[in-house]
C-alpha cells in the first residue's frame, strides 16, 4: 500500500459522520494514493467496517494510541461504490424483461429481447436494490436515504404505496407469497410487509446487529437474517414475524444462498473470510476458510457448487457444496461486488467496480472463458431466461451493458 499522505482525524465524531468524512476523503484522492484515517475504538465496529467494505474502500487497520485505531485506506479507480448514482441493480422476469435502477431516483424496465430501455421513472431519493414478485406484477425499491420501501407496478412503474424501513435500507426481497423483507443495518432492524387488501402492512423487528442480505427458505415459511456484528443467523417466521431461532456462523455474515431444496443455508463470513454451512433447522455442518473480505455469494442451479468472491483478495472461490472442499480459487477483477449465475448454470459472471471489465467463468469446467469490457463501476448482473445474455450495471459509467454470452462481447450500452 502506497505511504499515507492525509491524515482525516474521526475521533468524537460518531459512525455515519465517521464515514462520510472518510468517503469524502477516498472521493477526493487520486486513484491509487493513500491515506488514514483515526478513528475511535468505540466507532471500530462492524458498522464502520462494512460501510467502507460496501464502499469497496480497501483498508486494513491497528491500534494507533489507547482508545483509537488508525484506518489506512488506498483509493482505488473508481469513487466509493455507496456515493456513484448510476445504475447499479438488476432483476429479470420470466419474460426477458429486465429492471434496473439508479443509486438515486430512477427505476428503468428494459425490453431484454430488443435491448432498449422502454420505461423510465424517477420514483426514489436513492434506489438501492430491487425485488421483483411477478404474479403480483409488483416491483420493490429500497430507498436508502429516504428509509422506505417503494412498491411499483412493474408494468409501468407506477407507484402503489411506500412504507417505512428504518436503518438505510438495502437489499430487498419479496417471498413466494408476496411477503417483502428488508433489513435495517444501522438500527438492526427486519421490516416485514404482508400484503393486505390490495396493499401492503408493514412491521419492523429488532433482529441483532447490523444485519445485511436475507434469504428467504425454499417453503417460504422462514427468512434467515445474517447479522454480520453478531456472527449469526437470525431465523424469522414470516407468517407473525417472531424471532424462532439464532445460528452461529463466522465472523461478520453478509451475504446468503441456499441449496435448491433448502435443506442447506451457505454464509460468507467477510471479516474472518470464511464460508459457513448449516442445515435449515440450524445444526452447523462445517466451515471453510475462502479469502479476505468474503462477502459475494452464489450457487449453481443444480447445487453441485459453491462461488464466493473475496473482496480484498480480487478472487472467486469455487467449492463442492457437499463437501465445502475449495476445488478453484480464480482471479477476479479488483472489487468484485457482484457474482451471478446464468439460469442453466453454464456461466458465471463476477463484476469488478474497480475496473472497466468482467470476467465470465464456464460453470463446469471453472475456467475463465472471457474478460469484457463493460464500462467503469460494473455491480450486478441479471440474464434473460434462455441465458444466452447478461445485462451489467455500471454504476460509474451509468448504463447497463448489454453483453452477448454466445459472443462473449458488450453489444449494447443502455441509459
């Protein structure tokens, strides 16, 4: 890591302010420079830790004096993820079409057969993530700074109704019955909403804390909540919300997957860098150790396999889902903030925010089949059903990349 040349001093300043502070400071530097930032012990928690990890903010920290750590942060090429205001997510529905949205107001369908934007609506202050529940035709947006969620037809993208969702919401998901979920990592918080006489009602839960990424249970009866300060899972029952069980996991769970027929929960754990599994009753069944900041998670549609992307480590961990056996350990484009596999299994694709490019892996065979050029910033992926197209967010650049699996290409830059 290059020598610091700024010191920012965070000390008295609490978490939210902490982090800004610092984020200005990663903004405001050239890519590839370095700097510190002191922090107070207190403020060095899992909170402060993953706002830079989600940030993409690479650092490593050490006690700097009695009561205050110091945070060496290097800039990387592109700004922190959390402050670039393009597209970013993505989902796809069973008819090709696709939906992505803005790390601000807009929300985008696109026709995923023609690759053209067909509707556009500024509906948030900052979008985050979506979740799509198709036999409702609805659309879910969690608004980070306004702290609701947003229901949409996803027709049209009108609004239906908003509710509140304390805590930044951001990661939305909506159950088999329609039921739609979304954590409140500052405040610890789960807001479940039931839909309801052709609405939605909603209650929060303190679930543990700072929880991130839930998944919801094959029978959609159970949500597991990883709450990455207390290194569990947090079982809830969706039906009355109540709290039926807590999971020990790794260090700092984030994101998770399952087997097809749920009777496996896969974690990883981004501060000790481990992939965890555990049955759906909550007995563990073993640990694996991955790379630095293992946080992306995915699984292959016949549950043979197991991919875990290491932030810190730029590499993808390939593992034998029954055994937790790393078969692979492949390099990555630097921050690759999302990992997706195509609906057939055959290809996965891992992003890179720090980067113009992706790689595309052979699902089988695990080597690397192309590096393409997508655009600055590349987040998620959603694919059309038959697989044979990738649709990127690229939250610099701010398009969507259209890229052609068969051609292993960027055909298309859709805004």
């Amino acid at each position: 890591m290059p020598t610091d040349s700024l010191i920012i001093d965070c000390r008295g300043a609490p978490v939210p302010e902490a982090g800004a502070k610092i984020l200005a400071a990663f903004n405001a530097s050239a890519p590839g420079t370095a700097f510190s930032a002191i922090v107070d012990s207190g403020n060095w928690t899992y909170g402060l830790r993953m706002w830079l990890l989600e940030a993409g903010a690479r650092h490593h920290a050490q006690p700097e004096t009695e009561g205050s750590w110091r945070v060496s942060i290097e800039r990387g090429s592109s700004p922190a993820l959390v402050t670039a205001p393009g597209l970013h997510h993505l989902v796809s529905g069973a008819d090709g079409t696709i939906w992505t949205c803005e790390r601000a107001e807009r929300v985008l369908r696109i026709d995923g057969g023609k690759r053209r934007v067909v509707a556009a609506k500024a509906v948030a202050r900052k979008a985050s993530h979506l979740a799509l529940h198709e036999p409702s035709n609805r659309l879910f947006v969690a608004d980070s700074d306004a702290n609701e969620v947003i229901a949409l037809r996803a027709d049209d993208l009108s609004v239906v109704q908003r509710w509140p969702a304390p805590g930044g919401p951001q990661l939305p998901l909506a159950s088999p019955e329609g039921i739609v979920c979304v954590t409140g990592g500052t405040t610890g918080t789960l807001t479940i909403a039931w839909p309801r006489d052709g609405g939605y009602h909603a209650q929060t839960i303190k679930v543990g804390s700072n929880p991130h990424d839930p998944l919801v249970s094959a029978d959609g009866a159970f949500l597991f909540v990883p709450c990455a300060g207390a290194g569990e899972l947090v079982k809830v029952r969706l039906s009355d919300a109540q709290i039926a069980g807590r999971i020990a996991v790794g260090e700092g769970p984030s994101h998770l997957v399952r087997t097809a027929d749920g009777s496996r929960v896969y974690s990883a754990n981004s501060w000790d860098g481990t992939l965890s599994c555990v049955t759906a009753e909550g007995e563990p069944v073993g640990s694996a150790p991955s790379g630095r900041w293992a946080h992306a998670i995915a699984a292959s549609p016949d549950g043979r396999w197991i991919y875990v992307a290491n932030f810190l480590d730029d590499t993808l961990g390939v593992f034998d889902a029954q055994t937790l056996a790393r078969v692979a350990l492949l390099p990555t484009e630097p921050y690759a903030h999302g990992l997706d596999v195509s609906p057939d299994g055959r290809t996965v694709v891992a992003t890179g925010f720090g980067s113009n490019h992706v790689r595309v892996y052979d699902g089988r065979s695990h080597a690397e089949l192309a590096r393409i050029e997508v655009g600055q910033g590349s987040a998620h992926t959603a694919f059309t059903p038959d697989s044979r197209t990738a649709f990127i967010g690229c939250s610099v650049s701010d398009h969507a990349a259209c890229v052609d699996l068969g051609e292993m290409r960027c055909v298309a830059r859709l805004h």
